[in-house]
C-alpha cells in the first residue's frame, strides 16, 4: 500500500527543513495568508534538496487571520487572484529546475470550494489554466474533486491526520469541540483507519467513507513534527510506503 503525506509550509514555521525529510509533498504559501517572494523561493529549494514534490498553497486574500476568514468573491476576482498565485510559485519552481507537481487551496477557501460548486469550479478552472497537468488536491469526496475530474485534471483526495470529522464528510470547523486532535495516538488510529479502512468516525459517531490518497498534516501545528514522526513509524510498520508518484 501507498500514501502520499503532505504538510502546509513557507507559513512561517521553524520546522519546516524538519517535517520535509518525513513528508512526499509540500504545499508552499503563496503570500495571501502567509509567506511572502522569499520564503516562497526558500520553500521551492528545501523542498527540491529533499526530493520532495512541490505544490502551491493558493489562499484567500487574508493576512490578518491566516486565510481563515469566509469569503465571498466575484468567481472573476478568484480566478484572477488563483492564477497569480500558483503562477507565482510555478515560476520560482521553474527558475530552480524544479517542476510544479499539485495545488492545494488553503484554509477557508479549501473548506468553501468542498462544498460550493462555483467556487470549485473556478479553482479547477484556474489550475487547467495555468497547467493541465497539475494536480488539484481537495478534501476526499467533495466538490473541489469532482469539478477538477470535470475539467480533466488528476486529483488526489486529501484526508488529515490531526482534524476531526463530521458526519457529511467536511472537517469540523476551527473553534468548534473536536474540531482539532492534539493526542498522537489517536491521531494515529484515526489516520490508519482513514487510509486502511477508507472509512472515518464522524465526531457525532457515524462512520463516512473516504477515499484517502494523501494525508496532511498541518506544518503549523503544534505538534506536527511529532506527528510526523509517529506517523511514518506507525506507516513502516504497517508496510505503507509514503511517496508522492
């Protein structure tokens, strides 16, 4: 069996260089939530000397509280600010040799595109825009994967390692109970049964089928590199093999 396991980077974390010998993909800040040209361009070359695969992590505009803010945007103005983004980091990949692998939206606009139609649509627009070959990478199950399938575009259904669930397959919403899990173990029972099993324990108890193709794992979390490492302990144990291809 294998997994590709991602985290969020260039958001100002001291662990990056750390979490990218354990993850297979990195999602770099494009500079709306976080990040800016030089961290972008730091990110692109840790991320190129680790051999691992590059994504760009294309946000809201919204600095102030870390792209976690509900937006409702013109799709016009969202494509526009899309295409800037994953353009930016695309060039900066480039420039070092390395090649733009996957988009991942960020926070708020992530959970949005999962279960808003048009605004799905106009990210997987956007990344077939810039590049037909990139992958988009969305919450397992949601809008954001069926409206990249529509436009042709390869996915790769997106589970986390350290958020709980509810009973509709979205993730429980920052700020509200059960929202974050903080203990390792049961964030390692709750990532193995999600890429195992194909299944995961809603917070209200219901089981929801998942197609679990990557695993994330937030990079500013504070316990992401010990999740980290448990994890691919826990993965090598298992004969899940992390890779990104």
């Amino acid at each position: 069996m294998k997994i590709d396991l991602n985290a969020d980077l260039g958001e100002g974390s001291a662990s990056d260089q750390e979490l990218l010998q354990l993850v297979s993909s990195a999602n770099i800040a494009c500079g709306f939530h976080a990040g800016d040209a030089a961290t972008m361009l730091q990110s692109v070359r840790w991320a190129q000397a680790a051999g691992v695969a590059i994504g760009a992590h294309p946000s809201f505009p919204d600095r102030e509280n870390f792209g976690r803010t509900a937006m409702q945007l013109p799709p016009a103005i969202v494509y526009a600010q899309m295409i800037y983004q994953i353009g930016a980091l695309k060039s900066m990949a480039e420039s070092e040799g390395a090649q733009l692998v996957h988009v991942k939206p960020h926070g708020m606009l992530y959970n949005q595109a999962a279960a808003d139609p048009q605004l799905a649509d106009t990210i997987a627009r956007a990344v077939k825009a810039v590049d037909a070959r990139l992958i988009l990478v969305g919450l397992a199950g949601s809008d954001s994967i069926r409206a990249a399938q529509h436009y042709g575009l390869k996915t790769r259904e997106e589970v986390f390692a350290d958020r709980g669930y509810q009973s509709s397959g979205a993730l429980v919403p920052r700020g509200q109970p059960g929202a974050l899990i903080e203990d390792t173990a049961q964030s390692i029972a709750h990532t193995l049964t999600m890429v195992q099993q194909r299944k995961v324990q809603s917070i209200s108890g219901e089981w929801v089928t998942v197609n679990a193709e990557t695993v994330c794992l937030h990079g500013d979390g504070a316990h992401a590199l010990q999740f980290a490492h448990a994890l691919r302990a826990t993965f090598a144990a298992q004969h899940i093999t992390v890779t990104s291809v």
